[in-house]
C-alpha cells in the first residue's frame, strides 16, 4: 500500500506505474507463461517488486524471475518490505533507475571533448 500510494496516480515524477501487472516472457502456441510484477512502469521499462518474508526462502527463484526479465529488455528493483518504513529512501532509489535510463542530458555550455 506504502509503495502504490508513492506512485500511483503519476505521483512520482509523473511517471505512470501500473500495478500487478502481467509480464509475458513465454508465448507457445497454446498458452502464455507471465509473471505479475508488484508494479510496472512502461516508460522506464521498469519492475518493482517489494520483497517480504517469503523471499527469503526462494533467493534462487528470484534471481530466476530477476534475469528472465533483464532479458526481456525490463530493469528489476527490488525493494524489501522493511524499507517500505522510509518513503524517501524508496524515492530515491525508484529516481535513480530513471536516471540509468534516461540520464541527464549534457548541458549546452560544457565543453565537448
């Protein structure tokens, strides 16, 4: 609730995030494989995915889930549900995935190389 209250409604840098989301990442003749992502953002081509105690059981099955969808082109960030406590700190971990997608442009007076 903590986290889709951060971003929903383009709350957070007005991105748009989606919530339980459906990520195909197997499509055979007769039937779709997919996970359900806690959230998804399109434009960022970013999950999030909050982590509670059960992680801590299935590591190998994360780390599956996790480079499954690394190859599909999407970026994971998993945030554990303790860290859900520190609103800002999650900010600013969701802000700085959107700057390793979209990072800053050069500004108009530097100097080119």
């Amino acid at each position: 609730k903590i986290v889709w209250e951060l971003v929903r409604n383009r709350k957070l840098d007005g991105k748009k995030f989606l919530r339980q989301h459906k990520i195909i990442y197997e499509n055979s003749f007769d039937s779709f494989q997919f996970f359900i992502a806690d959230f998804y953002c399109a434009e960022e081509k970013l999950v999030l995915e909050i982590d509670g105690e059960i992680h801590e059981f299935q590591n190998e099955y994360d780390l599956w889930r996790t480079s499954v969808l690394v190859d599909l082109g999407l970026r994971v960030l998993r945030i554990k549900n303790e860290e859900t406590a520190f609103v800002e700190r999650i900010k600013e971990k969701i802000r700085q995935m959107f700057l390793t997608t979209h990072p800053p442009a050069p500004s108009l007076h530097e100097e080119r190389g």
